[in-house]
C-alpha cells in the first residue's frame, strides 16, 4: 500500500504538469503585452518651449505610443495569438508559437533601435498638426538633445524648443516584456506536443450524414420487428410466448 501511495504521489505532477506548463505560456504572453503596452503608454520624452514672461512655457509629452506605434500593435496581435496557441494542436501550434516569438522580436527591433530628437519632434509635428493648438512644430532649433540637420529644428508653440529624453525606466520594460514574449513563444514551439489541447467538447459536431443514416437504421429495425410479430399472428402463434 505505501509503494501505490508513493507511486500515486509521483505520477500525479507528472500528469498536471503540461496543465502548469500551459499556464505558464499563457501568463508569460499576457505579462509580456501587459509590460509593452504599460511601457508604451509612458511618457518617454518632452518637448519644453520657452515663452517671453508674462507667457507660460509649455511642455509637449511624446509617449512611447507615439514614438514607437509598432511596439503597441504586435504586442495587441501577440495577446491574439495566445487564442491561436489554446486552440491549435500540432504543427499548427508550433507556427503559432514560431509567430508569438516573431512578435516579441518585432517588438524588440522596434523599441531597441535609437529614437533620436528628430523622431520626437516628428511625432509633435504629428499631433500638433491633427490638434492645430500650441504644440505645432514649425522652423526654430533644439538646444538640449539635439542632431545636427534640418529634422532636429523646431519652434514649439511659435517660440524656440527643446528635446528632454525621459524614457528611463519604461524603454526596459518595454524590452523586458519583448523578451517574455518571445520566451513564451519558444516555449511553445519546444513543449507543443506535450502542452494539453481544448476539451472534446468543442470539437465540431458530427456530420449530418452520419447522424441521418444512425436514425434511418433504427426505423429499419423497428419495421422488421414489427413484420415478425404480425406472421406469427397470422399463423396464429403467441408472439409473447417466448
């Protein structure tokens, strides 16, 4: 009895194991979207413009969203493709794994390469021009984080701006939840014909053909029975007898 208890003790991880491993997958995708669409949201530089007293000056806030709109959108499509990885089995799910890493290295690529004080300014022009208020960009110069060339001049709100860098801590989140994905990804891909696949249940129905022929046999059956009782009645035996 003590060896079936010691067997019963081992075998009963093993068997939930694949369950672990699968909520594994799924938490470390929703935790890595969840850090690259929290990171993105952040404000990851500012755009400040001095304006003569009595004027107050005004500070453009440019989030990671606007600098790197990828990074927001393959994490969206990475979140979509733990559905794809729950409801395939097989080949298909090791493709959706092989696609949930590439989310997480597009994310990386995006976030990793240099935003430079010419793509904040891009990205104030960007909204100062669909708002028409204050904080359009139009000819001046950037003093602080600026790169020489005609992208990184700039007058915010009509008077000379600069360019504050700010994305210290989010642009390590943002590459931490890249890096998640793309664990989350590999992992799928390695454990994907161990990782359990959706209850029979949702399996589609059976054909309406098969269905069809299984009721035309029970009528069939019904008949004959029927016919046998009534020749032994007509040859005047008790069908009951037996």
């Amino acid at each position: 009895m003590l060896a079936q208890m010691g067997e019963d003790s081992t075998a009963r991880p093993r068997r939930g194991s694949p369950r672990r491993e699968l909520a594994l997958v799924l938490l470390l995708g929703v935790a890595g979207a969840g850090l690259v669409l929290l990171a993105t949201r952040q404000g990851w530089a500012h755009v400040h413009s001095a304006a003569p007293k009595p004027l107050p000056s005004s500070v453009v806030t440019e989030t990671g969203q606007d600098l790197v709109p990828a990074a927001g959108a393959l994490a969206v499509a990475a979140l979509a493709s733990l559905a794809a990885v729950l409801a395939t089995r097989g080949v298909l799910r090791r493709i959706a794994g092989i696609v949930l890493a590439g989310f997480g290295a597009g994310i990386a690529a995006a976030v990793g390469t240099g935003i430079t004080t010419a793509n904040v300014l891009a990205a104030a022009s960007a909204g100062g021009a669909g708002s028409g208020g204050s904080g359009s960009v139009g000819a001046g110069s950037v003093t602080a984080g600026s790169t020489s060339g005609s992208g990184s001049s700039a007058l915010v709100a009509g008077f000379p701006g600069r360019v504050v860098f700010a994305s210290f801590p989010w642009h390590v989140v943002a590459l931490a939840g890249a890096v998640t994905l793309i664990a989350a990804g590999v992992l799928v891909v390695w454990r994907a014909e161990r990782l359990p696949v959706m209850s029979s249940r949702f399996d589609s129905p059976a054909p309406a053909g098969a269905r069809g022929s299984a009721a035309a046999q029970r009528p069939e059956r019904s008949g004959r029975d029927a016919a046998t009782i009534w020749e032994s009645l007509s040859r005047g035996d008790d069908p009951t007898a037996t």
